[in-house]
C-alpha cells in the first residue's frame, strides 16, 4: 500500500500522555478517542472530540473554516 505520507509509529504510547489525549480504555486495550484536529499553518488550532458531540462535530468544525466562521 502506497501512503501520500509518513505513517509514524507510538508503540510506547507516548504521544497520547504528552498531548493529553483522552484515551478509552477498551478489552485490555488503550485507544486514543476519535478526535478532529483543525491545524493551520501547520500547528493544531482546535481539537473536536468527535464522539462527545456526534450530531455537532461536523457543524463545529466547519465553524472553524475562514469562510464559515
């Protein structure tokens, strides 16, 4: 399978401890929450929490958008 980009690794889990993701724990295991990251300019402007608010997440995060907000 070809990717457009890098697909890097955490096996440590590292990266969800140091960017305070909430994690569900789920049969034994660790998963980071379905989230949305809205970036610009390459950093990370607003994160969405998909699963909190499933009928608001696509209208919050197009109030992101320039032309929308």
């Amino acid at each position: 399978m070809h990717l457009p980009i890098p697909l890097p690794s955490d096996a440590d889990e590292t990266s969800p401890g140091a960017l305070r993701l909430p994690m569900l724990p789920l049969r034994g295991m660790r998963l980071i929450r379905r989230l949305l990251p809205i970036t610009a300019d390459g950093d990370i402007r607003k994160v969405i929490d998909a699963a909190h608010r499933p009928d608001r997440h696509v209208a919050d995060a197009l109030q992101c958008l320039p032309e929308h907000g």
